[in-house]
C-alpha cells in the first residue's frame, strides 16, 4: 500500500479542520502551545516508517503516558492490579469525580485520570522515590530511545493547578484505595505526563502492543500476549474516555489520547500509529487528530472490525 500517498491526502483533507477545537487550557503551559500543528506518523514491524507534518516536533504526551505505566504495572503485579482499578468504560470525563465516590475509590479504568493515578500509587509502592526514573526508563526501553525527558514548565504548571487531580487522590486515600502519600504521587504523576515526544517516537513506542507484548524490531518482549491483549482490549473501550465509543465507531483501533493533542493507535499485526495535533474536541481528545485516524483507517481498510 502506498502509505506515504495516503498520509499526504489525509493532510490535505484535515487542513479545513485544523482551527477548530480548542487547546488543553486548565494545564497554563499547554496553553502556549502553536495550535494549527499536525503530525501523523506509521511504523511497520520492520522499522519502516511514513511520515507527514512536524513529526520530529515534541509534544506533552500527557494520558498516552498512561498505557507505559498501566503495561509497567500488569508486569509486575499481574492480574491482581484489577483490585485496584477497574477495566470498565467509565462513561465519564477524563477527570470526573462523582463515579468515584459512588464506587467507593475504585476507578472503572485505568485510563481515566483517576485510575491512572491508582496505578502511578501502585507503581511507587514498588519502587518507592525512583517511581519516576524508572517509569521514564521503561518509556525509554519500550521506544528503544535513550533521549526522552520531561518538560519542567508543564510538569510545574500541572502541579500547581492540580486541584482535581488531587481531589482524585484524597477521596481515593478516604476509602483505603490509595498506598503512598499522595503529594508524592501526584508530583510523578504530573511528571510522567510531562515527557515530551514526537510522533516519530510515539509511534515507535507502541510498536509492542501491535505484536502481541514484544518489540518486533529488538524482540525485546514487555508483557506477555494475554497482557497485551487486555492492554490493546482496554485502550479499545477505555482510552478515549466518554468517547471510546465515538473513536471505536469511526476509527476501529485501540487507541489512547492525551490532552496534549497526541492519539496513539494500533494496528495490530501490521503497525503503530502516532498523531498530533493540540486543538481538542469537547471530550479532550484531538479533534484534528480524531478525523485523520478516521480517514486513515477508511482509506487503507485497517480496522479491527
Ligand atoms: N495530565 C492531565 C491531567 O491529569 C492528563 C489528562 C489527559 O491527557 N486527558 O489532567
């Protein structure tokens, strides 16, 4: 398949869309952030890669970090990490508080802000002050790219209006859901939120997840097939909030969005796909974003379905 051709009719097709939508404000420093950009990045299981945009531009990858520290935490604690988070659509924003509360701190899933955050306590528990380090590490690991960091301004202006994050973490600690102490955790959670990537990058990372937990290029393997499977399964229902369904239904691939404008998807058997583009649709996810995965996955037929 010509990819490079499709890639370039689909930046044409969004272009009339490019100003619609609105930037990630509630984060101050994402707000600063060009808001016409897009990016849209394939890699093949043999390092092939197709690009288009400003794919080597770095972005805040914000929830798709989500995916490396809910897979870091699957390889450690197995199947028993679902006492702690749930694998259920949640139905409801990113960043929602009245389900937990009704649910008795137990997040449906761990893509949604606070199940994510659950997971990053569930991480500290295991390694204690090096929880960032190492969750960057495997980040790292799994992109087979040593050269990823933070972003010291988003990181600082997330924790300062946190409010709702960590809201999040206190009524979670209230019903005995919570093991760390939570300025602790929230302060990695803001950080792992704040690495910055490329599409380039991105798409690389998730090349794992299309071939059943290994890397096809290293062979390094990350989680095991059955984890793998329940990874591209909860990304499918879960990694688009209260629009998983919208994305499934116009998309057709696990995918997991980010505030910071960046969608990754799955193909799975076939490729890793990034996306970036800042302006938001009401649910948080990349409008821009959204529409060329859409297109993507109409034009080449890659669909789960
Ligand atoms: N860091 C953001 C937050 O916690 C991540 C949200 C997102 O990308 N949807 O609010």
């Amino acid at each position: 398949m010509d990819y490079q051709s499709i890639l370039k009719e689909i930046k044409l097709e969004i272009e009339p869309f490019l100003s619609e939508g609105n930037v990630a404000d509630y984060i101050p420093a994402l707000a600063k952030v060009e808001p016409n950009q897009f990016a849209m990045t394939l890699t093949l299981f043999d390092g092939t890669t197709y690009s288009i945009g400003c794919s080597d531009t770095k972005f805040s990858i914000q929830s798709i970090s989500k995916v490396f520290t809910f897979t870091k935490a699957l390889s450690l604690y197995g199947k028993k990490i679902y006492n702690k988070v749930g694998k259920e659509p949640s139905g409801n924003p990113f960043n929602s508080l009245v389900q937990l509360e009704y649910e008795n701190g137990i997040p449906r899933n761990p893509f949604i802000n606070a199940g994510a955050i659950a997971i990053t306590d569930s991480l500290f528990t295991h390694y204690e002050r090096d929880t960032f380090d190492n969750i960057i590490q495997f980040i790292k690991d799994i992109s087979n790219n040593y050269e990823l960091d933070y972003n010291e301004e988003v990181w600082r202006s997330e924790y300062e209006c946190g409010y709702r994050n960590s809201a999040l973490a206190n009524l979670m600690k209230s019903f005995g859901n919570f093991e760390n102490d939570i300025e602790s955790v929230i302060k990695t959670y803001f950080k792992q939120c704040s690495i910055e990537m490329t599409t380039f990058e991105l798409s690389r990372a998730m090349l794992f997840l299309a071939n059943h937990g290994v890397d096809p290029i290293t062979q390094k393997r990350f989680v095991t097939q059955s984890q793998a499977k329940r990874i591209n399964a909860i990304m499918l229902t879960c990694g688009h909030y209260d629009a998983s369904g919208e994305f499934a239904f116009h998309v057709g691939l696990p995918g997991k969005s980010g505030v910071g404008g960046g969608i990754v998807a799955v193909v799975p058997e076939v490729m890793s796909i990034c996306v970036f583009s800042p302006r938001l649709n009401s649910w948080g996810n990349s409008l821009v974003g959204t529409k060329a995965l859409e297109l993507f996955t109409t034009k080449t037929g890659h669909s789960i379905f």
